[in-house]
C-alpha cells in the first residue's frame, strides 16, 4: 500500500473512532464516515470489509492515539518517576474525549459473541496496559515503588485514567494537572491514615444541629447539597470547607444575606455568605433528615465512640 493508499485508510479510521465515539457503532453509517472523510462510500471498500473489519481497525488504532507519538518519546526521557506519570495521565486525559467512546466499544467487545472481536478488545487492553507496566518495574527497580504486581497496578491505573477522563466531563472544578497531581498522592501515599485507631477505638463524628425554632436533631453523615463540603463565597471567590474539619456552624442572617461562622478543628474561624437553600441532610436514629441552610441557627459536630454512634436523640 503506497502513502497516499495509506493515509486515506488511516483517514477513514481517525474519522470513524470519531463517529463511533459519538453515536456508536449500530447509529454510525458508512456513508456519514466516508463524506466525513471526503471520499466516495465506494473508496471505504477498497480498505475495509464492512464495519465490523473497521470497528477492528478502530481498536488496534486506539493503542496509538491514547498517548501520541511525540509524548511517548517525551516521557522516555524522564527519569524522574512522578513525572513520567503525570505526563502520561495528563497526556491520556487531555485526548480522552476523542477516544473514551472507543474504548468504552472495545469494553462491550471484551464480553461479544464474535472471538475476532473479543480477541482483538483483549489484545487491545494489553497493548494499553503494557506502557504501564514496564514503567512500575521502572519505578520498582529504582525505589520509586515497593514490590507489585505490576500487571494488576497496570490494569488498576487504566482503569482509574478512564474513570478520571468520565469525571472531567462533568465536573469543571478540576484541571487535568490538579487531576493529575492528586493521582499521584494517591499511588504514592493511599489512603490509610498514619493514626489508626484500633477497632474498639474507632470513632464516629455526630452532629447536634439546632433550627430556627429551637428544635434539637441529633445528625450522623451529615452532606450538604450531597457533598461533603461547605461551599460558600469568601470575598470574592469561592470557598469549599471540608466537614470533617469543622467542629460549628453558626447562621446568621443580615440584610437579607445569610452568612456561616465556621470554626474549624484548629480553632481557626471563617465567615462565609451562604445560599439558604442550600439543603443539609443527615441520618437520625428515626431516619433520614433534611433542612434548608436557611432554617437552621447552628450545628455543633462532637467525637464520640462508634458504640455510642447510634444513640442520637431528636426532639
């Protein structure tokens, strides 16, 4: 096949992981490919056999796009092991638009009744989980991590990279760097807390919230608007604060603003502007609460041992 043969073929590919991505395989036609490629459907045949040979094609060129060529030969430079991850993350969700409905096809192809099929998607995910596992030997055999099983961290990490990408899509809060930099606290550092508490230690955060009229409501997992932050404007920006690092909330309502006094577990305080209907909610001993910022005079959170957890009161 000369260039030209060449470069077509790969044209009617790009274009296709395009439409597959977007409408799928069954609402995707030959004709939309081919005039999207500028060609004639009569063109498409002399490269493919029909849609399934290129969804084929489509998969074996997904190994190639979801980190491009010139990052490759970037990240085979570093010899710095957290560098070489964030590029490679961040280099896999920046295109993960143009390819997250590719691979979520090649996810379908893996359980499909069709072995050409099912083998190439398994092919594929090796191929793509490959780059990954030589770099943690790398990183194993230079200290950066402890002993393995590279090929199931691998495969942990791919499918962690197209969970993030699914993220970003609906959630503008973070960046692809911001993304990219917690990921790598969490391989490096977990989740496990340097201060365990042994199991008849274990401790549980209840909540005594007090409304407008003076009632009393003993509150477990508490959430507001279904987060587990305080979310308020501080000046004039936006402010996030962690519940699990307040001990108070105080309400208070001037001029038709509703403001938050905020103490936090140092002792610290923040006053923020609140949106009244901003919903908490929480557990009781009778089920679960919800109440609107606005109706609330202030909440108090208090540590106390799992054993004592389920003896809330509410008046």
């Amino acid at each position: 096949m000369n260039n030209r043969s060449s470069e077509k073929k790969q044209l009617i590919i790009d274009r296709a992981i395009e439409f597959f991505s977007k409408n799928g395989i069954a609402e995707t036609r030959i004709e939309d490919i081919t005039e999207a490629a500028g060609m004639g459907k009569g063109t498409f045949y002399l490269y493919f056999n029909g849609k399934k040979d290129l969804l084929l094609h489509c998969i074996e060129r997904l190994t190639t796009i979801v980190v491009p060529k010139e990052v490759w030969l970037d990240i085979r430079k570093q010899t710095d092991y957290k560098l070489r991850f964030q590029k490679r993350l961040i280099a896999f969700l920046e295109a993960y638009p143009t390819f997250g409905g590719i691979l979520q096809l090649v996810n379908q192809s893996l359980e499909s009744e069709d072995p050409d099929l099912a083998k190439k998607a398994g092919d594929a995910y090796r191929l793509l989980a490959g780059p990954l596992t030589k770099d943690l030997r790398w990183a194993v055999s230079h200290g950066w991590a402890r002993e393995i099983d590279e090929e199931v961290v691998a495969f942990i990490m791919l499918a962690a990279g197209e969970g993030l990408g699914n993220m970003l899509k609906i959630d503008s809060r973070y960046s692809v760097e911001k993304v990219a930099e917690i990921t790598w606290d969490f391989m490096i550092n977990g989740i496990g807390s340097s201060q365990k508490a042994k199991p008849e230690e274990a401790v549980s955060l209840l909540w005594d919230l007090y409304d407008s009229d003076g009632n009393t409501v003993r509150l477990r997992d508490i959430s507001v608007d279904a987060k587990s932050y305080l979310p308020g404007v501080l000046g004039k920006g936006a402010l996030q604060v962690p519940l699990y690092n307040i001990t108070s909330i105080a309400l208070q309502r001037t001029d038709d603003m509703l403001s938050a006094v905020v103490v936090m577990r140092s002792g610290k305080s923040v006053t923020l502007r609140v949106d009244g209907d901003t919903g908490l909610a929480g557990e009781t001993e009778f089920g679960r609460y919800e109440i609107p910022l606005h109706q609330v005079a202030r909440i108090s959170g208090t540590m106390v041992a799992d054993r004592q957890s389920t003896q809330g009161s509410a008046d």
